[in-house]
C-alpha cells in the first residue's frame, strides 16, 4: 500500500508539473501576440499582485487571458495536443482578395490568414499506469528544464516576424486596418501545400520526462511584408527630456 501511494503521490506532482507548462506556455504566447485579450492595455504586471500559479518556472507574466481558465480538456488529459493557432485579420477595400475564406464584419470586408502554429504538447509513452516509482528527483530534473524551455519559448516570441505588428497594436493610440486574433484547439485542419511554401518549422529541443516528454513545435510565415502592415514603430524625438538636468 506504501509504495502504490507513493507512486501515486509522485505521478500527481508530475501532472501539475504538466498541467502548469501546458497553461504557461500559451500564456506566453498569447501574452505577446494579441493586445485585444488586455482590455485595459497591455500591461498584465501594473497593479496586479503576484499569485501562486505565477510563480511557477520563475517566469511571472501577471493577469492572463480569459482562455486559460478554459483548459478543462487538457486538465483532463494531458497528452491531448494544445493548438494555438495566431490569426492575422486584416481589412481588405472589397471581396477581391486573393486570400481566402474573406469574411464580414459590419460593413467591412475582412481577410483572416494563419501567421503561427504552435503545438504544445506531453507525448505520453506509457501504456499502463506507472509500473515504477520514479524518484522525486527525476520530476526535479523536469521541471528545472522546464523553466529553460519556457524562457527560450518567452524570448523566442519576441525575436519572430509576428512581433512587430503586436508591437504597433500595442503602440497605436489610432484604429488599425488590422488585427491578430487566436484560436486554442486540439485537433485541427492540416496545412494545404500551398500553404506549406510560405512556412517554416521550428521545435525546440524536447525535454525528457519520466514516461514520456514535454515539446513545442512552430510552423510560421516568416515573411509578413506582402501584408503591408506598415510595422515601423514611431518613437517619441525625446525619450528622457530632462536627462541632462
């Protein structure tokens, strides 16, 4: 009775282990790719006081979007896939575009074109239940890598082509012709060929767990100038006017 208690005890510290990359990971994500899941302005961390989840892989990033407390599907199975698909939706003057599906909102004719798809996930390579104890150490072991591939995930965002326009949403005190929407999902359609040209690959080197491991994958359009979103940030002639003071 000891030891299935034990391993059930050990196995459970592992799936909060899961269960809070899988939360964190599009926290990150979405944290730094759609200004519209911030009501009141992209600034998460003003004001707000630091919660326990918070602090899990010493990565603080504040209030998150509403999403993240809709992750029942994976809190129930972990090893279901998360899917985040970034969404560029752009105004177009008429229904002659050449991108498709075009879609209406109000008066206006909009664009919605796929620009990133993550895919965080725990690859699961067991088949019963766990017929050994791991030790506390190993689920150590993971959760220190953890922390390294959530802050490679956290810069990685910042360094990809789908930044800049985050950044001039951020930025823009002016109604913009564009906007970056997201949809989170398990399963979902594959890419066509196509669509394919125009994309790269990235993934991150996995991280080993006991029974299986912890991954993120990046398909995204690494060049969004045909889009002509005119991403070129103004900043002020001053930044610190009384430097010399």
């Amino acid at each position: 009775m000891d030891l299935q208690d034990n391993v059930q005890k050990e196995y459970g510290r592992f799936e909060q282990i899961v269960s809070h990359f899988l939360s964190k990971s599009l926290h990150i994500i979405l944290d730094s790719r759609v200004p519209s899941i911030f009501p009141n302005g992209h600034n998460p961390l003003l004001g707000t006081p630091v919660k326990k989840s918070d602090k899990w892989f010493t990565l603080i990033l504040g209030d998150g979007p509403a999403c993240l407390e809709n992750l029942s599907l994976w809190h129930r199975n972990l090893t279901e896939p998360m899917i985040i698909d970034i969404v560029l939706v752009q105004e177009v003057p008429d229904s002659s575009s050449d991108h498709n599906p075009t879609i209406t909102f109000g008066l206006g004719m909009y664009v919605e074109t796929l620009i990133e798809r993550w895919v965080v996930q725990y690859e699961d390579s067991r088949t019963v239940f766990p017929r050994v104890v791991e030790s506390s150490s190993s689920y150590k072991k993971t959760y220190k890598k953890s922390v390294i591939l959530l802050r490679s995930l956290y810069s990685l965002m910042r360094l990809l082509p789908a930044y800049r326009p985050f950044q001039k949403l951020c930025s823009s005190t002016r109604a913009s012709d564009f906007d970056i929407s997201y949809n989170v999902s398990s399963f979902t359609a594959p890419f066509s060929r196509e669509e394919l040209e125009v994309m790269k690959i990235y993934q991150f080197t996995p991280v080993d767990a006991p029974e299986g491991r912890l991954f993120i994958s990046l398909t995204y359009r690494d060049d969004l100038s045909c889009f002509n979103l005119d991403t070129s940030i103004a900043y002020p002639p001053q930044i610190i006017t009384d430097y010399f003071a």
